[in-house]
C-alpha cells in the first residue's frame, strides 16, 4: 500500500469532486477559526490586556477540549452514519464560534473556545475517515492536497478580510463572518452529501469502550500516533505569535499584515494541489523529506530576523508555508493507509485528538519561551526556532518508521 502508483493519474468523478470540494469548505471555516487568532493576537492582547502566556492559554485552550472531544467520540466514531456526525459536530462548532464573536472579556472568549473546540477538533477526523472511506490511496495526495489547502484559502481569503473587519469593528466580526459562511458550508452538506454507512457493515458488536480500546493498543497504530504527536508542533507553536513578531520585531504595520497573508496564502493555493499530485506520483515520504528540510531552513531564518522590508518577509513566509504544506499534505496522505476500514473513524479521531493536545502543549509551551520585551518586542524567538526545528527533525524519523511498517504490512498482506 506504501509503494507508489505507476499508472496514470485517474480523474475524479463528478461526486468525488464535490466530496473534496465539500470537505475542503468545512476544512476552510474550521481553519479559518483557529487561524484568525494568530493575526488578531497583536490587537486581541493590548484590547483585553492580557499576557503572551494568556495569549497562549486561548490558542491552547481550543486544542485541549479537542483532544478531549476527540478522545470520547473516538469509541463511537464508526458506529453512526459519517454524515450525521460531522453534522453535529459542524453546527456545535457554529454555536461555539458564534460564542467567540459575542465574547465581552478574555474569561468569556476562553470559555468560547472550549466550546468550539470540542466540537470543531471533530470535524477534521471525520473528514479525513469520510476522504479514507471514498478514494483509494493513489488518489489520496490530490485529495489530501486541496482539502489541505484550506489553510492557504483561509489565508487569501479569510485572514485579510477578517483583519479588515476587525480594524472596522472590532475583533469579534471575524467570528461573525464565520458563522455566516460556515451555515452556508453546513446547509450545503445537509442537501448535497450522499449518508456514508459502508463501515457499519464492518461493525462487530463490541461496545464503544472496547472498539477505542483496541484501536489505541494496535502496535502499529501506535506508531502513527506517536509520529502525529509532533507533527503539528512547529505550527501550534509558531503560528500564534507570528503576527505580533512581524509587527514588533520586524517593522510590519498592522495595515501591512493582510497583504503578507493573501501572497503567502495565494502561493500556497497553487502549491497545495501540485504537492498533493507530487505526492501521488513521485512518494508521499520524499516529498515529505524535502518539505521538512524546507521548513527547517526558513525557520532558522525567520525567527533570527530583525527589521527588514516586508518583502523579504514575504518571500521567507512564501517558502517557510510551502514547506508546512508539503509536509502536511504528504503526511496526511502516507498515514491514511494505517488504519483498517473498520477502525478509521476511531483512528482518525484519537489522532486528531494526540494532535490538538500535543498542540495544545506546544503552544503553551511557546507562550512560556517568548516574552514580551520592554519596547514590546518578543524575546527568545531564536530558541523557539530550535524547538521547531528539533522537532522536526524527529518526524522525519518517525515517518520513515512508518513508511517502512506500511511496507511490511504490504507485503503481509500479499502473501
């Protein structure tokens, strides 16, 4: 399962497109919440006057309550309909983020965020057990690649016009903006999306605890929840404070924070489809590789940066995303065949799960690292560098552990 594909490229059908294009929808608002954070954490913390660390307690707080979320549905996750979950799922992630928009203090807006994130950390999971259930593994790079790319999207799309909402009237129109396209996203998938059942023929009668507790002991899908564990580090733990440190330390006007977005972003529009094809033709695992040294690069550089013109900050952005969405892309692709059929929607959501806490951490963790200088510039960002790239440097270990145990499982399976 692990080998690469030597025939051609097979086109989507006219259903599976709109499976991608659906998902990648949801993918965008759920993504877009998280992310509207990271810009809005240079206005959010002098507004409400709280600290990096508060700051950081917000981000991590989201990640938290999803993997707690993630953790208990995972016993029922292939037992319902993947439809009728990722529906209730979706509309109590409306509600939280709808909460977020209305939040009067920072206590408030924590409880929000709570709220949100137990039932938005859910929603990729399904997403990515209902992209498992539907297209084969040879398609899975081109799939994994525009649904990923919803993070370019909320970037180009999301991010500015949220910055320019908030600069009008006040932080807490971004969330609107997102409750009133993710009930579009939501209404869409009630009337278009076909019910995904196959897996319940698979079913035995085990109860809940135990199907989670035979997903959780499998040696190999511990392997990949091990690798999961650090992969979302150097994005939990940079990403937060990445608009406070382009504005204090490099010299970018608030003004000026949109358009870094929207050019990083549209490049990454572009790059997350064609990684995902790479990935299908040419291995997920090397262009993981290479995505992980990109990453390692641009992260030494840009957190030793000082005062520089914003396109030199735009160019390093431009480079530092294409390699998180290789990575993402190519990782997410590869450890999709780990879990068999029956046990997808349980292991997806305890990965999910590892990975919002595992974040959660990591941007804790980076709220205690940096600190607020007395001129307002944020100390130590060098060392978070390190982190960064340290851990890094670890999934690359990881995922060739994986690729390696695919291989075997292959092969067993083929004899």
């Amino acid at each position: 399962m692990a080998s690469q594909p030597k025939a051609p490229i097979v086109p989507f059908s006219s259903y599976q497109k709109f499976v991608v294009a659906v998902l990648a929808f949801l993918q965008f608002t759920v993504v877009l919440d998280f992310m509207i954070l990271s810009p809005l954490g240079a206005i959010l913390m002098p507004t409400l006057n709280i600290t990096p660390s508060q700051f950081g307690l917000v981000v991590s707080a989201y990640a938290f309550s999803a993997g707690a979320s993630g953790l208990l549905a995972a016993g029922f996750a292939d037992r319902f309909d993947r439809k009728k979950l990722l529906m209730f799922f979706y509309c109590g992630f409306i509600l939280g983020t709808l909460f977020c928009g209305l939040a009067p203090n920072y206590e408030f807006l924590l409880a929000a965020r709570i709220i949100t994130g137990i039932f938005g950390g859910v929603v990729g999971s399904i997403s990515f057990a209902i992209i498992t259930d539907l297209f084969p593994f040879e398609m899975r790079g081109r799939v994994m690649g525009i649904v990923q790319s919803s993070f370019a999207a909320s970037q180009v799309l999301g991010l500015p016009f949220g910055l320019y909402l908030s600069n009008y009237w006040g932080w807490h129109a971004p969330f609107i903006l997102i409750v009133v396209i993710g009930i579009f996203a939501g209404l869409v998938m009630a009337f278009r999306l076909d019910p995904i059942r196959e897996h319940l023929k698979l079913q035995s009668d085990r109860n809940p605890f135990m199907h989670l507790l035979k997903t959780v002991s499998q040696r190999h899908y511990l392997q990949g929840f091990a690798t999961t564990a650090l992969l979302s580090t150097g994005g939990f733990m940079l990403m937060p404070f990445a608009s406070a440190f382009n504005v204090n330390n490099l010299g970018v006007r608030l003004d000026q924070l949109p358009m870094i977005y929207m050019v990083t972003g549209a490049v990454s529009i572009v790059a997350g489809p064609l990684v995902g094809r790479l990935s299908d033709r040419i291995g997920k695992l090397m262009i993981f590789m290479l995505g992980s040294v990109l990453v390692m690069i641009t992260v030494a550089i840009y957190t030793r940066m000082s005062m520089i013109p914003i396109w030199e900050v735009i160019l390093i952005n431009i480079f530092m995303w294409i390699g998180v969405s290789a990575r993402m892309i190519s990782s997410s692709a590869l450890m999709s065949a780990l879990p068999s059929p029956q046990d997808r929607g349980a292991y997806m959501s305890v990965s999910s799960s590892i990975q919002q806490i595992s974040g959660g951490l990591a941007a804790a963790l980076a709220g205690l690292i940096v600190v607020s200088g007395p001129n307002g510039q944020l100390q130590h960002f060098d060392t978070l560098g390190n982190v960064i790239i340290g851990s890094t440097l670890i999934t690359m270990v990881l995922l060739l552990l994986i690729n390696k145990l695919l291989k075997q499982l292959t092969h067993k399976n083929s004899v």
